[in-house]
C-alpha cells in the first residue's frame, strides 16, 4: 500500500510545452520574419544577432534591437505588429508539427495529464497557430507571456500556466528547446525535459535539465517520475 501511495505522490502530474521549436516547427521562421521586417525599415541588426533574444517577447526584442541597433522611422510597436503579421502568415504556410508531438499529446491525454502551453510568442499567435494545427483539445489551458510582466529566461509564464492549470509546479514537467526557455522552466522548478535544435543538441549549456532528448519521439513515461 506505502510503495503504491509513494509511486503515485512522485508521479508528476502535469505538462508544460513550448510552441515555438518544440510543438511546431515555427522558429526558423521567426528569423526569416524578423529578417524581412528589419530590411524593410533597414534596422542594421544582422540575422546572427537574433540569438541574443531567443525566448524574449517579441516587444522585448524589438525594444532591444532599438537601443542597440537604433534606426529611424517606425516605432517599436509598428515593427513588433508587422513581425507578429508576418509570423503567423509564414507558420501556416510553411510550418508543421514536430516530430512526436502528436503521440505524446494523445499519450497524456490517455493518461489524464492535466496539459497546458506557455510561450513567450504573443497570445494572438499563440491561439491561432494552435488552433490552425488542430492542438487545441489537447490542451486545458493556452498561457503567452503577454499576459505576464516578462517573458523567458524569467520564469513567469510558467508559474502561470501551473496556477491556472491548478498544479503544483513541483508536480510540472517543462518540455523546451531553448536555453532560455530551459532557464525558465528550472527557474519555476520544474523537471526540464530538453529538446534542443540539431544544431544546438550538444550545447554544454544543456546540461541542466533534466533530460535531453533528439525528439520528443524518444519521450518515455517514466520521465514523469521525480
């Protein structure tokens, strides 16, 4: 009875996902937009440079391109929208979903998995790329960093999406792609479960979370206990 009791009290009971790179094949593609939208009104700010604001609200981001890339002209606000327009055009377009997302969700929600998503892309693009792909009924709750004070590596829209999901954030598994991201998710306390771009996969950096995995096919459910 005890080894039942304390199986189930480890058991985590609740999972978080990122949208971008780790649900939808979609941040490739905010640096073609943010590369189009910045030639436009010739923000001097070079596609390496995006990295320095991986995982920042997308106002955050251009606010920083502004005072270390300043430019003339469009405000901070026109040049965020006009990225958002483009993202969410480009996503449904040429975007998809993971590898391994699909049987995941459908495995949680087999499982009764309380499940929400927490992004720092702008609670627009969050709903409506979610819902396009058809994700939606996997999840209980949909949580933008718009609707906190920071985005990611603060850990704010996690602690978030664990109170409107109910949970404890001791009891949550995070599911990232980015360092920032797997910043956040420790920094709320959470087991990180890291799924780092090919690229990326063997960053040192990584090395804090808890697992790192080459897709989310290689998952297993035992990842859930603490």
């Amino acid at each position: 009875m005890d080894i039942c009791r304390n199986f189930t009290e480890a058991m985590r009971d609740t999972a978080i996902f990122d949208m971008d790179g780790l649900l939808l094949d979609t941040e490739p593609l905010w640096t073609k937009s943010m590369k189009t939208v910045s030639e436009r009104h010739e923000i001097p700010v070079k596609p390496y440079q995006f990295k320095e604001t991986t995982g920042l609200k997308i106002y955050e981001v251009v606010a920083y391109w502004a005072v270390k890339y300043p430019w003339q002209g469009a405000s901070v606000q026109q040049v965020s929208d006009e990225v958002i327009e483009d993202i969410i055009a480009l996503s449904k377009s040429e975007g998809r979903v993971m590898p391994g997302v699909l049987p995941l969700l459908r495995q949680f929600r087999e499982r009764g998995v309380r499940m929400g998503v927490a992004t720092s892309s702008p609670r627009r693009m969050l709903h409506e790329l979610i819902s396009y792909f058809e994700l939606e009924h996997y999840f209980d709750v949909l949580c933008s960093a718009d609707e906190v004070g920071f985005g990611k590596p603060h850990p704010a829209v996690y602690l978030h999406c664990a109170e409107r999901l109910r949970s404890n954030p001791l009891q949550c598994i995070v599911f990232e792609d980015s360092f920032n991201g797997m910043v956040s998710g420790k920094a709320a306390r959470m087991k990180v479960i890291a799924v780092p771009d090919p690229a990326h996969f063997d960053d040192p950096r990584f090395a804090i979370a808890d697992e790192r995995l080459h897709s989310l096919e290689e998952f297993h459910y035992d990842y859930m206990l603490s």
